[in-house]
C-alpha cells in the first residue's frame, strides 16, 4: 500500500505503534518457542507424555481410604499371643499324639512315601505354631485401628487380607461389651457392634475396659437419638 507523499503525523504515529507492536511479537514467539518448541513440532521431534498419563492415572485411580485415627490397647498383643499360644498348642498335641500312635505298628495305614515320616507331622505343626506366635500378635497391632464419628463407626482388621469397615450410626441396632477369661485378666475387652444386617456388623477387640463401656453407652445414646430424628 503506498502512501502519499508529506506524510501525515497520524500516519507516523501509526507506524511507531505498529513497528513497536511488531518488536513485541517477534519477541514473544522467540520465548514461546524456546519453550515449546513452536506451534508445530519440529522434525523428529517425539512429545513427552508421561507426565500427562501418570496425572490422568491418578484421576482415574480409585480413593484410598486414610487409616482410622486409634489403635488398640498394646496389652492386645499379649492377649492375642496367649490365644495363638493355647490354639497352636492344642494342635500341636494331636499332632504329637497322632504321629506316636501311628507309630506304635500302625504305620501300615499310611502310604509308602509317609510311613518313615511320621514324625514331621508334629515338626511341622509346631514350627508353623512358633511363627505363627512370634508374628502375629505384632502384624494384627500394626493392623487394627478404630475410629468413632459423629455419624460413622470406622474400622480396619486383618492379617494377610484387610477389611476396611465402615457402619453407619444411625444402622446400629445394639451395642454390647464382652470379655473372655484372658481379657478379664488383662484388663481388655471387645466392643460389639450389631446392625440389621449381619454383614455390616462390626467388632473392634483389644479395646481397655473403660473405653469400650464408653464407647458403647455413647454410639447407643447416638444411634437412639438419630433414630428419633429420622421419625
């Protein structure tokens, strides 16, 4: 476009303003594309996606759900030792009995690969016992947590496989304490959780006396309250 001759001053103004503005982008696409490269990707050029896969993996991965807030009264190791200790030995009784009584002539009733092996029946039994003692209690500590809401009873139990529980309040039907020989003795017991459904019920074990009979008159007094809200 030509423009005529004894340039007009608004003319010139408008050729700084675009001469300026010109500077100014050229500017702008060096940054833009040293940082990325341009509008197009340059030959041979390969995106990286793995940022982007591992976000959208997270937004596609389900929530994990936080461990409840309390863990058991650490007294609940001994209890659950003892427990292990009484069941394992009992077991390890009718091994013992059983491998001498086969033992005793009757080694006939077994097969030809077992009959010189009879005695690894109790070995076994009793090493599977120790292991059993020694790990147990500890790993069920580490596992076993409760929590108590103002509306939801959440709980975590389990050995190998978890259970995360979570009872509603306002389901709970009745609310008991109990207390074997070994609790009694140690000053532990167990908070009973029963709802409608006998899935949704829950237990939370190795809880000191106090505490459970708290627990237990406060989730009543809540569920009893909830219920007459709901009518």
């Amino acid at each position: 476009m030509r423009r005529p001759h004894g340039t007009h001053p608004a003319f010139a103004v408008a050729d700084k303003e675009l001469t300026k503005d010109l500077s100014l982008a050229r500017r702008s696409d060096k940054t833009l594309g040293s940082r990325t490269q341009g509008p197009y990707p340059a030959r041979g050029y390969t995106p990286d996606v793995t940022a982007a896969s591992e976000t959208r993996r997270r937004d596609d991965a389900p929530p994990r759900l936080r461990p409840p807030a309390h863990r058991v009264a650490p007294r609940a190791v001994v209890h659950w030792t003892l427990d292990y200790l009484l069941a394992w030995g009992a077991a390890f009784a009718l091994a013992l009995g059983a491998a001498a009584w086969l033992d005793e002539g009757r080694r006939g009733l077994l097969p030809d690969w077992a009959q010189g092996r009879v005695w690894w029946l109790p070995a076994l039994v009793g090493a599977a016992g120790l292991a059993t003692v020694l790990v147990a209690p500890a790993w069920r500590y580490r596992v076993h947590r409760w929590e108590v809401s103002a509306d939801v009873v959440y709980t975590r139990t389990g050995w190998f496989a978890r259970e995360w529980l979570l009872v509603p309040v306002s389901r709970i039907q009745t609310v008991d304490t109990e207390q074997g020989l070994i609790e009694r003795l140690l000053g532990l017991a167990t908070l009973q959780i029963n709802t409608a459904s006998h899935t949704g019920s829950s237990q939370v074990a190795g809880l000191p006396v106090d505490v459970a009979t708290r627990l237990a008159a406060e989730l009543a007094r809540r569920a009893h309250d909830l219920r007459d809200d709901a009518t």
